[in-house]
C-alpha cells in the first residue's frame, strides 16, 4: 500500500484495536461507539484519535461511504451469539447496530469500501445467521473471506479468550505461517504485581464466599508455570461463578486487578483508567475488550 494504512475502527470500546494499531503502524482515522464510560477511557489512552460518541443502530450508508480508511475493524456485541445471552442472534435487540451496518452496507459505492475489513466475535458467531449475512454481503461486494478461531493461549499467553475473527480483504488473502510463539511463552507469574499478594479488601473475596462456592472457583497458585486464567467476562468482579479466574494470595483468596487482565489482554503497561472510574466499570470495560495480541496475530493476514 505503500503509505499508511488507516482503519476505521466501529465499537471501539476502551480500544483495543486501537493498542494494537499503534504496534502495527496503523492510524485509527476514526472511532466509535455508543458508551461515553468506554470513550472516557479510550480518550484519556489515545487523545490524538477522533473518537466520536455515536449510536450504530441510526448509520447512514452516507456515513460510512464518509469515511475514509483502508481498513474497518468491528468488534460488535457478543451478548447476541452467546449462550449467557441466549443465543437469540439477529433476533437480539443488541444485534440491531451490526444488522444496521449490514442493512446499509450494499448501498455504499464501490469506490468508497475499505480494502481490508475485519470482525471480531465470541466462537458461536461462526454459527450464526449474522455471520451467514456478513460473509453473503462481503461476497457480492467481491471481497476474499478467510475465518478463524484463535485463543490468547496460543500465542504463548496464560489466558484463555478463544474468539472469532473474519478477515476479508478486496486482495487474495493467503494466512501467514504460524509464529513459533512458544517459544515467548511467559508465565502467569510474569502478568502478576507482586505487590498484590498483600491485596488492598477490594480485591479480596470474603473467606465465606470462598467457604461457600470455592469448590467451582477457578483458584490459580501463581507459582504454578503451567496456570492459565478462563476468560474473564464482562460480569468479572460482579457475579462469582463462571466470570473468570481467581488467585491464592498471602492473606486468602484474590481477583485479578483490572491493571493485571489489561496485561494479560496486552494492553501497554502505561494503559490506564481515570482515576475516578470504579473498579467494577474497569472489570466490566476489560471483559468486553478484547486480546491485544490475537489482533495483532489477525491482521497480519493483510498486506499492510
Ligand atoms: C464487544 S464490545 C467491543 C469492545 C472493544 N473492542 C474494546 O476493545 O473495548 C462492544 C461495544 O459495542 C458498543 N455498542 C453496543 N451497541 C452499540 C451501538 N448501538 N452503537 C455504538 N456502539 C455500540 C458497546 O458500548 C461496546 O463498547
């Protein structure tokens, strides 16, 4: 492409996208997304980005064709595909911002449609009447469709996240090798403050909590080299069971600081929240975003 690639980044959340952009040389032109808690963070991480507070159900073909990026990232809501959410797929008041964005997608000039798209989802979105709608839309308008599973643990990180990824792109695309990325495998010990074995009440969980559901804990000794957390969701730090991994620590049992999942996630180390933000906001941000790393790994399908 020779000079820099530009994305259009749709449901940027605390952007994600955005950090990995950043490492692949590629300038968010524009951001959006619905939730001013979200563009709160966002703003305070990347100040130079044009971040726009915008409802996605009212697009307008006009609109999108406005932009002008060579790659859009999507990373719609997954509640809709998900079987907490009910798998109600289309049918899911949430899916109406993406089903809005398909609506209008074949009204947009060709002239006017990135070169490279991408989206992310939970794994029941390859399943769905969405994704059977995006891939029929992107094959009339000519582009090349490759799909994937990936999960942050193969890539050498303790974590498990495993999501959807669509690549589609207006050139052939042609997967590149896997990286042996074993080999930078680190521990979980690695993603850790140290300063948390001494926990501040917050991230502690009441001893009768653990007394009463420890058993269907997912409680990791953080010497353990072989500890991997399950996928930390949204309802972190709200619900106890089935939200995400837990750690021994001095005093009891802990929660992952909101700092430690952005670590693991692959944020940069001067990612940061406001400081008024609280911690159940912060969980509630994380466990919506997504893996830094695997969109790293993604993209490198694109000749950038
Ligand atoms: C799965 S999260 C994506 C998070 C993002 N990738 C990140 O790194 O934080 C889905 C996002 O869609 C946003 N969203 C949901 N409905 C929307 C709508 N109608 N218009 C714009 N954004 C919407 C939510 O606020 C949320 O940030």
């Amino acid at each position: 492409m020779g000079t820099q690639t530009t994305a259009l980044e749709l449901f940027c959340g605390i952007g994600g996208f955005a950090a990995a952009a950043a490492r692949m040389h590629i300038r968010v032109a524009e951001a959006l997304d619905q939730s001013p808690v979200a563009l709160g963070v966002y703003r305070l991480n990347f100040p130079d980005h044009h971040v726009r507070k915008a409802d996605l159900e009212k697009i307008s073909a006009g609109e999108l064709a406005g932009f002008d990026a060579d790659l859009w990232w999507l990373s719609p809501p997954c509640q809709p595909y998900s079987v907490r959410g009910r798998k109600k797929d289309l049918g899911d008041p949430r899916a109406r911002s993406l089903a809005r964005i398909l609506e209008v997608f074949p009204k947009i000039p060709q002239k006017r449609l990135p070169q490279h798209l991408a989206l992310e989802n939970v794994p029941a979105f390859a399943e769905s009447q969405a994704r059977a709608l995006v891939v029929g839309l992107l094959s009339d308008r000519g582009y090349h469709i490759h799909e994937r599973q990936l999960c942050p643990t193969e890539l050498g990180i303790p974590s498990r996240r495993p999501r959807y990824y669509l690549t589609a792109s207006r050139e052939e695309l042609t997967p590149p090798e896997p990286l042996l990325l074993q080999s930078q495998a680190r521990p979980l010990s690695a993603y850790l403050d140290p300063e948390l074995d001494d926990p501040p009440a917050e991230l502690l969980v009441p001893p009768e909590v653990v007394a009463r559901f420890g058993e269907g804990f997912r409680i990791l000794d953080p010497a353990d080299p072989n500890a991997y957390t399950t996928c930390f969701t949204a309802a972190y730090g709200k619900s106890f069971m089935h939200a995400g991994s837990y750690l021994r620590c001095q005093t009891g049992v802990r929660r992952f600081s909101p700092m430690e999942i952005a670590a693991l996630l692959h944020f940069p180390p001067q990612f940061r929240f406001p400081e008024s933000l609280p911690l159940r906001k912060r969980w509630h941000l994380l466990g919506n975003s997504l893996s830094v790393a695997a969109v790293r790994e993604v993209a490198r399908i694109f000749s950038l």
